[in-house]
C-alpha cells in the first residue's frame, strides 16, 4: 500500500515496525561502501595479465622506439590507433594521458584560464565571469572542476533524450556561457544514451562565445552490462561537419576496463585544437608513461577483443544491478516514496525520492554502517533542489554484500519517508 494513502494509525504501526528492523540493522556493525563506481575485486583479478603484457626488454621496443625513454609526448601512434578505433575518430585527434582521464579534462580547463583556448581572446582568469552548463543530475567530479575554478554553474535538466537543447541553445546565446560538460553515453548517474537527435543540435550549436567548448566525456562509451554493445556517433565528426570542428574535446579511459589506478585515458580533440595544446602540454611534461601505453595495447589489442572483455564485465556487474533493481522494486515500488532509471550500462542507478528525502535517508544509511555517495553530489555546487536524487554505485561490493547494503538503503528510505509524512 501507498504510504501516502495510509491512515495515521497504519502510518504509525509502518513506523515502528520499520524502526525496529531499522534499529536490528544498526546492531550487525556492518562497513559497506557504495560510495563511488570502483570495479570490484573480480573485476580487477580477471584482467591481472595485463601486469604480465611485457615481459622481456624487447617487448618494449615499438615504433623503432624505446617505450622506456623519453619521447612522444602525444603518446604512441600504437595507443592512439587503439582510442581512435574505439572513439571513431582518428589518430591523429587522439593525446594519450595517464590513468585518469579526469586528470586530462581539469588541464583542459586549467589551460583555458591560464592561457586561454585556441580561439580565446584572453585567458579566462581576466574575464569578469566565466559561467559553464550543468546537465543535471550529473558528475560531481566535473562540477567540483568548475566549482574551483570560480565558474558560475547554470544547471540544465536532464531528460531522457540527454539535456534539455531548449535551455542549452537559450543559455549559449550569452557570451560568458564558456562551455558545458556532457557525460553522453549511461550519464552520471541516471544511465541516459543521448538520443541521436540532442546530439545533432549539440554539434549544431552556435555559441555566442567563440572559444565555447564541450567537455565531452565518453566514460562509459563501451560499458554494457545488459545487452549487445550501443554504437555511438563519432562527435569530432559531427562537430567539424557542422562547422564547429574546434570546439569539442572528447575524453575516455581504461578506468573500468583495466585498472582504475594504473590505466591510460585519451583526449580526442580536432589537429589544431592538438597543435595548440600539445604546444602548452610540452612546458609541463615529457610525456605520460609509454610503457603502460603499450602494455595495455598488447593486452587489449583492439575494439574488438576489447567489447568480448566488456562481455566478462557485464556477466559481474548485471547480478549486482539486478540485485539493487529487485530490492527496489520489491521493497520501494509498492510504497509510492520514490522511483527510479533502469540503466542497461555505466556504473550507476539513480534513485528521486519523494522531495526531502535525500540527506535524511543517507544520514540514516551512514548510521547503520552504509557510506554513499553525498545527497546534492550530482548538483551543482552540491545543492539538489528538491534534496531527492540518490547515486547508487553497485559494483565495488560482493552480491552478497550489497544485498544486505540495499536492505540497509530501502529501509532508511522507507524510515525517512514515514517520518516526513507523519510530520
């Protein structure tokens, strides 16, 4: 029955019942973290051969090259012949990073204020204001960027098609607008694909800012977990046909597909965007860790032997989602408290609770031993309207672990939800 259709009495005999198994859940001392979307320890075991890729000092020599030396400071023409092949694009769009692909998207900014874009007037850092757009719910980690850097975020809803074109193509008609970040494919958290329409008037846009730029980032471009691989469009195509060729810079990474903390990543951006920036990126470094570059092409080989790695990934990851999805709808759907996107990819499910409910019932989740991550996180500057988005992040934990860690969730919700209607 529907708590909001409850009589105070029923109310009333909910709560305490919920409270004490509330109060049962608190006593077991659990330690869960659903915190942030880490493979699991499976997941990192399976691909441990890639510590094995390179064997002997002559595996290293690739290219007529010592991957051990200096050298190539845009990676190895190996390296961005594989990214290239996975983003669509080519090689020659492609600079190959290091483990973080996040590391590559906050020097693309950085470099904005401190020198300015290829098509900036001036740095950012002189400009009155610099304000970016927030497709939200969205990544945290993007808008604690643009937070740091003092941008003023303007928050754009999300739907199901990707964000809102209406208020992007309203909101770019003002020069301060510098840019916006875009996670296109499973989004941080909801799981939304771009439709093939929203994309096409991404690309098709006409800024009011010059040195406009799309943050691009395609993390999740090859991580089904339910279902046959989604091919997406290549957007430095589509932004160079649409006469905007400069103005994306696209980013990926083996993050989840190797190992989080020892991958390569890839900023994918057009030749004179790659002149301009790697000229700047030439002061700072000698260049990202080639030998990892090649290691992981000679384990991962190419776009194909990599998706029938993903296969290996989804077969841990979807019992870890169905776990989470059958709790809901068991233990939450009946209720009327909340609702919830069913992802078939990515590395999150995002959970609206009724208005109000976000902070009380993680608060109550910390209390009985489940950390998450932060109600307001996939807002800017922290700060959900409506206190009602929750990121789950499933695939860290053991199946039979977050089995107990989403008990431990539906009940908090359910506690939180009572007690603000009894109120």
């Amino acid at each position: 029955m529907e708590y909001a259709k409850m009589t105070p009495q029923q109310l009333q005999a909910e709560y305490d019942a919920v409270s004490a198994r509330f109060q049962e859940l608190k006593e077991k001392g659990l330690k869960l973290d659903m915190s942030r979307g880490k493979p699991g320890k499976a997941q990192l075991d399976m691909v441990s051969d890639l510590l094995s890729a390179l064997t002997d000092p002559a595996d290293c020599i690739v290219d007529g090259m010592d991957v051990r030396n200096y050298g190539e400071l845009s990676g190895l023409p190996c390296a961005k012949a594989y990214f290239a092949e996975i983003l669509g694009c080519k090689s020659e769009e492609c600079f190959i990073g290091g483990n973080a692909s996040l590391n590559l998207m906050y020097d693309t900014i950085a470099k904005a204020y401190t020198h300015g874009l290829l098509h900036s007037e001036k740095p950012w850092a002189k400009l009155d204001k610099v304000k970016f757009l927030c497709p939200s719910p969205g990544y945290d980690r993007h808008f604690k960027i643009s937070e740091s850097f003092g941008m003023e975020m303007i928050t754009i809803p999300m739907t199901a098609d990707g964000p809102d074109m209406d208020a992007v193509e309203q909101a770019i008609q003002d020069p301060a607008v510098k840019g916006m970040w875009c996670v296109p494919k499973y989004s941080n958290p909801e799981g939304v694909i771009y439709s093939d329409e929203t994309i096409r008037r991404i690309a098709g846009m006409k800024p009011a800012a010059k040195d406009f730029v799309l943050m691009w980032d395609n993390a999740y471009c090859i991580h089904e977990f339910d279902g046959d691989f989604v091919p997406f469009p290549d957007i430095l195509s589509l932004c160079r046909e649409a006469g905007n060729p400069d103005m994306v810079f696209e980013y990926a990474s083996t993050s989840k597909v190797t190992f989080p903390g020892a991958g390569i990543s890839v900023m994918a951006t057009s030749v004179d965007n790659m002149k301009y920036m790697t000229g700047l990126m030439s002061i700072q470094t000698i260049s990202y860790d080639k030998v990892n570059q090649l290691r992981h092409v000679r384990f991962l080989k190419d776009k194909a032997h990599t998706l029938e790695l993903m296969k290996k990934h989804a077969a841990i990851m979807k019992p870890k989602f169905d776990a989470v999805l059958e709790a809901l709808d068991a233990e939450i759907a009946p209720l009327g408290i909340a609702q919830w996107k069913r992802p078939k990819g990515g590395y999150f499910i995002s959970v609206d609770t009724m208005d109000g409910l976000a902070k009380r019932t993680l608060a109550l989740c910390k209390e009985a031993g489940v950390v998450m991550t932060g109600a307001g996180a996939t807002f800017p500057y922290g700060v959900d309207p409506r206190d009602r988005n929750i990121r789950i992040a499933p695939s860290l934990p053991p199946v039979e672990e977050l089995e107990t860690a989403i008990q431990v969730f539906c009940t908090c919700l359910r506690l939180a939800a009572l007690e603000k209607l009894m109120a």
